[in-house]
C-alpha cells in the first residue's frame, strides 16, 4: 500500500519529492495546458492519489500550476511560476525556551537579518527543537527548513549550533546551494566563520604574565581545547597544571560551571593564582562557586573572560573582560555567504575573528537592593553540582 512517509531515511516526505518529478515536467509544458486528472496521474507516477493531491498543492503555492475545482490542473505562466527564495539562518537550538542559555546565538541570529537585508536579501530565520537534554538526532528537527529547501525556496544557508547530516548537506550541494556555518567546515559547509578562541586564550595567557601572574588555571568546552591551553601556558613559561584545567561539561547544560569550578579549587592544596573562562556562560555559572569558596578576586584570583559583545556579564567582583564582536561575526558570515551565491569562490574557507580587550565594567555591589533578598550561592535547583 502506498504512503506519505518518508522514503529511504532521507527526510525529505514523499510529496516533497513527487512535486520535485512533477516541476521538470510542469515545466517542459506549455502555459494553459491541462494535466491529466489526479487518478491518471497518480497511476503515472506510481503514487497514491492523497500524495499526488498533496504534491500539485505545493506546485500551485508555487505558482507553477493552478487547481480549478471542478475542472483540472492548469500550467500557468512559467514567468509567474519563478518561487520567491530567501536566505535560511538555522540552528537547531531551541533558542526560544527561557532557560536556553542560548544569548549568543540569539544575538547573532539578530545580526545576521540585519546584515542579510541589508544585502538586499530575504531573510527567513529557522528554529528547531534540540534542548541539553536531547540526544542527538540524525534527522533535523526543523521540518519546516527542509521542506522549504526541496521546495527552491531557499537560496543560501547560514547554521549555528548544527551538525553538518549527510541528508540536509548533500540535498543543499545537489541544488547547489552555498552553506556557510561554524566550528569549521567539516568538509561539508563551504566556509565557517568562528570566534577565534586560541587567539583569544594566548591574549588572555599574556595578560595574566604580564600582571605577575604564573599559575592559570582555565574552563572551557570546544574539542581539543584543552591541548591548546597548556601549549600556549607553556609557551609562556607559565605553570599551568591539568587540575586546573576543566573542559569536559557544555555550557548547555545548567551548572557546569559551577561544578568545574569548584572541582579546580578542590583539586590540590596549591591552587592558581588565576583563571580563564574560555565561555562567558561558564562563567556566570561559576560565580556563584567564586563567591561561596570565599576566593578573594583579584588578590587571590585573577580572572579573564573570553565573552561576546553586546551580552552583559554581571557579577560582585572585578574581572577582564576579552569581547568577540557578534556584528563582525554575522558580517563576515553573511559577506561569504554572498560571494558563494554569486559563484565566486571565497579566498579563505575558515575566518577567525579575534578577541579585543574591553574596559572594565563597573562591578555591582555585592549587597542585596534594600528591602530585596539576597542572591543565592547556590546553582539553581535540578543543577550539576
């Protein structure tokens, strides 16, 4: 019996792929033709008649066809059947739950309408349903962005916090259509743009030796990243130590650091003289710890702060501040991306954008506003501890 499910695994439905069939025909034929009735055609196809209902519905949207009840399917004019594209910002995050801790992606994505229209394109921001808590799926959650990509409504890609699927990726590259992501290029985008945190821990390192500070301790989270931490402390002559280094929790998830935190300060009797955030989230996760370890910040502790422009970091103590400018970022993705639709190639593949130093913010007094309670130093409840 025939079905509208997905065929094969690919994740593309199977009207999805019938309206495709149909849309080469529609197209060899002459405007005012009338296509045969949906039995026949169906019977043609080798498909149900529900299926063949639900593709010609795609192609009137389009414009290609037009449904006269009563009468038939009519091929319009082909001048009138071009689809309006958009270019897709996707991420499969879901940046509208409360507790996303999602701030970067949310500022980016802002960004990159703003520079996509000012291109004179169109927009169209799509958001799936991944959470911390999901495990990861082989599909896309976005139905919405695969449908519109197999329907030519699309005409260039941005991602953020997305895995580069066969399914997606390889259905982009047949239409030949350009994908510009992050976190490199995994062979499968045409060019990555990314915050530039080797650079950024090797300014924050250098920093911390010139204010006589010889023992850093460092909480992080990208692959690898680790390596390069103390390959850059040791480049320093600086006395970094794999107890005080933590890189093994996503920021995603609530508490984590919290839990590194705490984890460094208790992992030997010496402790260091200072500490690099490598995530601005990690960072406000841990200032809780801070405070209810007692550490006194900066005597104790120095602390430097790879964070993103434009996000507000608050916290009881004086802390460095390195930004990544968000704009820079959405700027340079989109310029790629723009270069790639015209069909030139872009000369670098992987951008990295760099860490500046900012001035110092004002720190918020540590007593609760009058009448108010006083924040707690304790990670909110259902948190890693």
């Amino acid at each position: 019996m025939k079905t509208d499910r997905t065929q094969g695994g690919s994740g593309r439905r199977l009207d999805h792929r019938l309206a495709e069939r149909l849309r080469e025909e529609i197209c060899r034929r002459t405007p005012g033709d009338k296509l045969e009735g949906m039995p026949a055609l169906a019977a043609r196809y080798s498909t149900s008649i529900n299926t063949m209902r639900m593709a010609l519905a795609h192609l009137e949207a389009e414009g290609l066809v037009e449904i006269r009840p009563g009468s038939g399917c009519y091929v319009r004019s082909h001048s009138a059947a071009v689809p309006t594209r958009h270019v897709a910002v996707l991420t499969e995050y879901n940046l509208l739950l409360s507790g996303s801790r999602a701030d970067f992606y949310r500022h980016l994505m802002n960004e990159l309408r703003l520079f996509i229209r000012a291109k004179g394109r169109s927009p169209r921001l799509y958001i799936g349903y991944q959470t911390s808590d999901s495990i990861a799926s082989e599909t896309l959650t976005c139905t919405e962005f695969m449908e519109d990509l197999t329907l030519h409504r699309v005409e260039g890609i941005i991602v953020m916090a997305v895995r580069p699927l066969y399914h997606w990726t390889h259905e982009a590259h047949e239409r030949g259509i350009p994908i510009v992501g992050m976190r490199g290029c995994a062979d499968r985008f045409d060019a990555s743009v990314d915050p530039d945190v080797e650079g950024g821990i090797r300014l924050a390192l250098d920093l911390l030796k010139r204010r006589g500070r010889t023992r850093p301790g460092f909480l992080g989270w990208w692959p690898d990243i680790q390596k390069r931490f103390m390959a850059s402390a040791s480049e320093l002559s600086l006395d970094a130590r794999p107890e005080w280094v933590r890189a093994t929790i996503h920021p995603a998830h609530p508490g984590a650091g919290w839990a590194q935190l705490r984890e460094i300060w208790a992992g030997s009797s010496l402790k260091p003289d200072s500490v690099v955030f490598a995530d601005d989230v990690l960072f406000q996760d841990a200032v809780p710890a801070l405070l209810s370890l007692g550490i006194r910040i900066p005597e104790e502790l120095e602390v430097v702060v790879l964070a993103n422009s434009g996000i507000p970091l608050p916290a009881p103590f004086s802390f460095t501040r390195l930004d990544c400018d968000i704009r820079e970022i959405a700027s340079a993705m989109v310029s790629c991306l723009i270069t790639l639709m015209s069909g030139t190639p872009v000369a670098n593949r992987e951008i990295s954008i760099p860490y500046r130093l900012t001035p110092p913010a004002a720190v918020l007094p540590e007593e609760a506003p009058t009448g108010g309670q006083a924040p707690s130093l304790e990670p909110a409840p259902g948190t890693l501890r």
